[in-house]
C-alpha cells in the first residue's frame, strides 16, 4: 500500500476541518499554493463543496501549526 504524500495528507486535513467545523463535503480540492513546512504554514486551494446537496466554489487558506488545521481564511467565487 502506497503511503500518502506530504500534500495528500495536508489536503485530508483540511477536508476533516471542512467536514467538522462546517459539515461541508469536498467534492473537490485543488492546491494554488502549498507553504506548509514541518507541519506549519499556510495550504491555499480552490475547492467545491457540497452542503445538503447544494455546490459551491471556494478559494480557502487552510492555517497548519503542528500540523494540524488552526484556522482558515476563504473567499466566495460561486
């Protein structure tokens, strides 16, 4: 079994978060920028998610620290 990339781990992380803090599925996550280094930093990405079975798009800035998920910053596209 393939163990899962540094990236992938982070991009789980964030969906976890998505998930708990806002019941939001992820029905996609695309990485613009990836500044997380020793498990802090910022993971910048444009997603879809889903809530109660209506899709939206999102710019989010997912901010690790120890790596796990501490905050998050987004912006509405549509």
């Amino acid at each position: 079994m393939k163990q899962q990339s540094e990236q992938e781990q982070l991009i789980a992380k964030a969906s976890a978060y998505l998930k708990s803090h806002y019941g939001e599925d992820t029905v996609r996550m695309d990485v613009l920028d990836n500044r997380v280094e020793g498990g802090s930093g910022t993971l910048q990405v444009e997603c879809t998610v889903s809530v109660g079975g209506s899709h939206s798009d999102w710019q989010k800035t997912f901010y690790f620290d120890d790596g796990r998920v501490v905050n998050m910053s987004y912006r509405f596209l549509r």
